[in-house]
C-alpha cells in the first residue's frame, strides 16, 4: 500500500491551485474588451445597484444628481422638464458602485409623442430600480400621476423608497411672505406644507414604509470660492453608500424631526442599515466610468441647456440638438458641429435672431460650459434647421434617441 504524506497532498493541491489560476487568466484574456470589470478585482462584501430618481418636473431632480456625484453630468436650469432622457450617472468607492439614474420630470398626461417616451423612460427606471429616490420639494409636491404614485407606494413594500425634501432653502422666502398675509389658511391635508417639518409629516403619512425622509438644499447660489456642501446632500450619499461615519453624517443635518425615519424612537440609521440597500455583487461598470452615455450626447445636452437659459418661453422645448462631428485635435482643441432643430420657420429666426445675435449668445454660453467640462478650448460651429413637427413623429424621436 502507498500512503500519500501531507507534503504530497499539499504539493498536488498547489499545483492543481496553480492550473485553475493559468486556466482563469488564459479565459479572461481570451474574453478581454473594452470597459469589462476584471473579475479578478472580487470584493465579497462589495455591493452595487441602482438607485432611480423618480418625482414631479423641477423639483431638482438633475441637480441632486450631480451634487451626489460631485460633478455636472445632468444639465439642470430652473425650468420644469429639462431633463427628457434617463441618463445615468456612476459613482463607484471602494465598497459599492452607486448607478444613479436621473429621469425626466414625471406628468399627468402626455401631450405629445415625446413626453410619451420621456415617461416610458420613467417606467423603465422604475422597474429596474434597487432603491428609489422621491424627490419632492418644501411644498410637499407629489407625483402627477397617480397610477405612477401608487405603484411608488407599493413599491415602498418590498424595495428600499428615499424621499428627499430638496429646496429647503426656501423656507425663508416663504416665512417673510407669510408674516406679511396673515389671512394664510390654516394647513391640513389638502394644503401646502410651509415647514420642513410639516412635509416630513406628510410624507411620512404618503409613504409609511419609506426607510428616510432627507430634507436637502441640492443647489447653492453662494458664489464663493470656498462652498461647504450640504449636509443633506452629504447625509444621502452617506445612506447610500453606507460607512462608519453615517450617523455623524445624520447628526450634522440638526435638531432630529420627527418621522425621517420609519421608527418614532429612531433619529438615525447604522452603516448595518445602510449597507442593506444595495445588493452584494460586483461593480456593474468600470471603476472609471462616469456615465454609459458619449461625449456627443453630454455634449448636445449641454447646448440644449444653454437654449433653455437664453430663451425664456416655450421655444426651448420646441429644439432638438444633434451633434454632427466631434473631434478632438491635437492642438488640445474640440471641434464640435451641430445642428439645432426646431419646428417651424418662425422658430428659426427667433432662435436666430438679428442679424445672428441670439444663435451667437447660445454658442457662447454652451461653448463656456463645454469647455469647463472637457478642461480644454472649444470650437463650435451652430446651425438651425427646421424639422416639422419632430416631437409628434416616430421616426424622427427614434433618431433623437427617444424611442426604440
């Protein structure tokens, strides 16, 4: 009889450790491409989701976005319904990957086949969500659409539901408004909440099940050189991606209100907590990836919001901008072509305007931002095109990207 010793076994399992391991790099490199996780890089603690943005036009939806991420991915102006696709936005740490997907504003009833596929994009958002963010605002706005709200409210069953209370800074605005009518009626149900607390009450009430009720101030108008985020911003990402600063995160948003959280003996929540959001799993997308989208669409979207900015009336929802060339010189310049459509010839010339001067202050804001952006000098070239009636046409939205 030939016993093995335990030298033996141990040299046979190295060795067979040794083939598994030539046998893994030999199909990794052989199924290698472009923006592929190396699966090498496993964290079994590491978790990965995504989190959909979800709540009525201009509640700030876009610019929470990228105060989470920290960078301008969304454009966001003051005008409702800027955002019109999902876009998506990656912030990856060393314990989970966040997919943050910002969505259009949602509406009532679509007026047209655009707003169709914008909220087919809401839709969509909301059945691949892992967690789901309500973006609200001090007046306690909900969502307009009902069948959407209360799929949102059984969701909150077995998903994890957010609601952020954003624009918190207005709470001053409307008390020096209030002190000078002192006719207000008094607040109940059906009328507006005036007070953080009064909207943290009322959603509490909307969505029992929701594990927080953050209120935030996503935006700032401070112009100085040194701006301090806010603490409900801070608070958020912090519940998202969890770590053992959380409840100080929680702490520095003040005096606790009553029903941000689900308990009534609860004032914060635990790494534990948070870390239960996300599924476990590997990063979804390269720990360098930003977005899924290209730097012709981030680039199309930022002309469009110098549109909105120029233009104060409907006009901006009537133009679509497609981006026609994009080339990057070796001079470390961006030559960027693209044309602006819009519905009508009226349209044109009012985009247009005397003798250029409206089209040439659209390509120097957009130019401004672009260039902030790419961190390099931008050269645009702007053209206006009439495409009747785009927003009602099929073919038309599936090549703006609208529609499948």
């Amino acid at each position: 009889m030939v016993t093995s010793t335990s030298s033996d076994s141990e040299d046979t399992s190295s060795s067979n450790d040794g083939s598994q391991r030539e046998l893994l790099e030999t199909l990794d490199s052989a199924f290698d491409y472009e923006g592929r996780v190396d699966p090498r890089l496993t964290n079994h603690d590491f978790r990965s989701g995504y989190v959909s943005v979800i709540g009525a036009p201009n509640m700030g939806k876009s610019t929470l976005v990228n105060a989470l991420l920290e960078e301008p991915l969304c454009i966001a102006t003051r005008r409702p319904q800027t955002t019109r696709h999902a876009i998506l936005g990656i912030l990856t740490t060393t314990n989970c990957q966040l997919c943050l997907l910002d969505t259009p504003g949602v509406i009532g009833e679509p007026a047209y086949k655009l707003q169709e596929g914008m909220m087919e994009a809401v839709q969509g958002a909301l059945q691949s969500a892992d967690v789901l963010l309500v973006v609200t605002d001090l007046f306690s706005t909900p969502i307009p659409n009902d069948d959407l709200f209360q799929k949102i409210q059984t969701q909150a069953n077995f998903r994890p539901v957010i609601v952020v209370i954003n624009k918190i800074d207005l709470i001053h605005k409307i008390s020096s408004s209030t002190t000078k009518n002192t006719d207000q009626p008094k607040d109940d149900e059906t009328t507006k909440t005036v007070t953080v607390e009064q909207a943290v009450a009322r959603w509490r009430q909307m969505i029992p099940q929701a594990i927080a009720i953050i209120p935030t101030c996503a935006s700032s108008d401070d112009n100085s050189n040194q701006k301090k985020e806010d603490p409900g911003v801070t608070a958020l990402r912090k519940i998202l991606v969890g770590g053992p600063d959380l409840p100080a995160a929680i702490r520095n948003l003040g005096r606790p209100i009553p029903g941000m959280f689900p308990a009534d003996d609860t004032v914060t929540m635990s790494d534990e907590q948070a870390q239960q959001l996300l599924p476990l799993g590997p990063p979804l997308y390269d720990k360098d990836m930003y977005t899924d989208r290209t730097e012709r669409f981030l680039a199309s979207e930022m002309i469009r919001a110098a549109l909105l900015e120029t233009f104060q009336k409907e006009l901006p929802y009537c133009c679509e901008v497609q981006v026609t060339a994009f080339k990057e010189q070796q001079t470390k310049l961006i030559k960027i072509d693209a044309n602006i459509f819009v519905e009508r010839d009226s349209q044109k010339r009012i985009v247009i305007g005397t003798q250029g001067a409206k089209i040439k202050q659209v390509g120097m804001l957009a130019r401004e931002t672009l260039q902030d952006f790419f961190q390099t000098k931008i050269y645009l070239q702007l053209q206006v095109k009439v495409d009747k009636d785009w927003r009602k046409q099929d073919d038309k939205l599936k090549r703006f990207g609208y529609i499948q």
